[in-house]
C-alpha cells in the first residue's frame, strides 16, 4: 500500500501524457450527444471515483447523475431504461461480473458506454464504446490507493474536456508535481486521536463527500476501526448525536463554495465535543489552484497516514483480514 500510493503522481502523469487526446476526444462526443442524464456503475473505491464526478458533473452543468445498481441487470435482469444517455464504469480490473452485466444492458439499452479502466485487456474495457485507460500499473495492494488517484484524474479530466474549461485542465496537468509534494505532508498529529477510539467520522461537502467516503472505507480495510462517511450537511440530521468529548472527526473541506457552511458545521461539531482535523486545514495538504481539485491532492496524505495507523494498531495493511485484491460481485 505504502510502495504504490508513493506511485500516484507519477501514474497521474502516464495517464495524462497518454490519454488527454482520447478525452478531449470524448468531451466533445459528450458535448455533442447532450445526454439528459448520466449514469454511473462500480463498486468499492471505485464507485466513490464517480461520486466525485458526479458532483463535477452536476456543479458544471446541472445534468443529473446516477449512481445505479448493477445488480439490477446481473440479479433482477432488469432492462435499464437509459436510451440516449452515457453510462460511465469506473473499475480497476475490470471483470466484476456485475459491472459487465449491467454495462452490456445498457448499450444494449441505447446508452453511450464509457469505461475507466485501468486493466485494458477485461471485459468492461474491451466491450465499452469509448475506453479510458487509467494507466496506474499493476496494482496488488488490496486497499486501492493509485488506481483511485488515476479514476479521479481521469472524471475529472473528461468533466473539464466536455465543458471546455481549459483552466481546470491544465491545473489537472500540475497535478502530479502536487501530489508528490502532498506525499510528504505529515499527519502524524492525528495518529493518537484515531488509534484511541473505536469509531470515527470522516466528512465533506461536493466533491469532499467521495473523498470522505474513501477515507471511511480505507479505515475500515486497513485499520480495523469503524468509519462512518456524511456530508457536512447531512451530520446536522440525526448523526451529530453520536458526537461527544475525543469523539474523533476527519473533514474534506476544500475552499470551495461550501467552504462557509463547512465551517459553520464543523464548528458545532466541536461545540458537541468532537476532535476534529481537517486536510488542507489542522492536517497540511498543498492546493492545486482548483478548489474543486484539492481532495485529489489531499487523499495521498491520508493513504499515508492510513498505512502507519494499520500498524500503529497491530494490523499489516496489506493483508487486511477477509479481503480480497478482486471482488467478483453479482
């Protein structure tokens, strides 16, 4: 784990040295298509990949996208009925049998089918219409680490080339000077807060929530501590309850357009007790010019912070007990 998150900077470039033609490609294709909604499908980390996107989406151009079930295709045999619409797979390998269901349904359906793939040579890349390699390498750790880092590139840079905005391209092509300078921020000021308690909030707002999903499920897989993953708003509804003295709480804020209401709710977050640490904030992050883009840079710290927490607690990150590197779903 910790050998292929020192990796991601230098995968990100592979992607984008390789790739932006292809998504430049896309964007217009998209562009033109004008779909009225989007679909997403994966699964794991993955799925959280298009969370981000989906917010990215949405913020730039207000078109709906949903995350649906691919079991509705794989288990229910459901016929999806998304004609003249554009699925998007997000997947390290590729070959879950449930995505390959559900995305065969659905250009079956009518849809566009775009995967994010970063095993080429697996059935959702090879039977999409439109592939986008994620050029992370072999990854073995079973805690995804660079593959995610590459899915968010990858959305991120297909969002920007379908809405021609240049400015954020080219801040997707500095990311990977970013990134290797986010390797070297130190978040060892939260190790005891987390090492102490059984349980734990990590949250975020926009494009923050997936970045706060990933984290929750990284706790869960590597540290054997449970996470739980809200939006700063919805912890207002019901979750702020459990919150109480050395209560620990992670946030993804980013000074994004949510920064003002994220710093409303975090602090009554501490007004009930919580401890609470923020990325870019009380644990440092370097920016990349593009708020919408910081939780990229801000995830390698954690994923850092995550592997010497698993030890700290007694656990081998990379031999997570139960788990395997390729779940087959269906």
């Amino acid at each position: 784990m910790a050998q292929e998150t020192r990796e991601a900077p230098e995968a990100v470039a592979r992607l984008l040295a390789l790739e932006l033609g292809t998504i430049r490609a896309l964007g217009k294709r998209l562009a033109a298509l004008a779909p009225p909604v989007v679909v997403t499908s994966a699964r794991g980390s993955s799925d959280h990949a298009s969370v981000f996107m989906k917010y990215l989406l949405e913020i730039a151009t207000g078109i709906p996208v949903s995350s649906m079930g691919p079991s509705i295709a794989s288990v229910y045999g459901t016929r999806p009925r998304v004609g003249g619409s554009v699925l998007v797979s997000i997947s390290q390998s590729g070959r879950s049998p449930d995505l390959v269901a559900f995305q065969a349904a659905c250009r079956d359906a009518g849809a566009l089918t775009v995967a994010l793939v970063n095993v080429t040579d697996s059935p959702v890349a090879r039977e999409a219409d439109v592939l986008v390699p994620l050029h992370a390498g072999p990854e073995k750790s079973v805690a995804a680490t660079k593959s995610f880092v590459c899915s968010l590139v990858a959305g991120a840079a297909v969002v920007a080339a379908w809405t021609g905005d240049e400015a954020r391209l080219t801040a997707l092509q500095r990311l990977p000077e970013v990134l290797e300078r986010a390797l070297a921020a130190d978040w060892s000021a939260a190790e005891a807060a987390f090492a102490a308690a059984p349980s734990c909030y990590v949250l975020g707002r926009g494009p923050g929530f997936a970045l706060a999903q990933e984290a929750a499920l990284k706790f869960k897989e590597v540290t054997g501590r449970h996470a739980e993953a809200f939006s700063l708003a919805e912890v207002m509804h019901g979750p702020l309850r459990l919150v109480q003295t050395a209560f620990p709480v992670l946030a993804f804020a980013p000074a994004d357009a949510a920064a003002e209401e994220n710093q409303r709710a975090l602090a009554r977050l501490a007004e009930a007790g919580a401890t609470l640490f923020t990325a870019g904030g009380s644990l440092p992050c370097p920016g990349t010019g593009d708020a919408m883009l910081d939780p990229i840079a801000m995830v390698l710290p954690f994923y850092v912070f995550a592997e010497k927490l698993a030890w700290r607690l007694g656990f081998d990150p990379d031999r997570p007990a139960h788990l395997r590197k390729v779940t087959e779903t269906r």
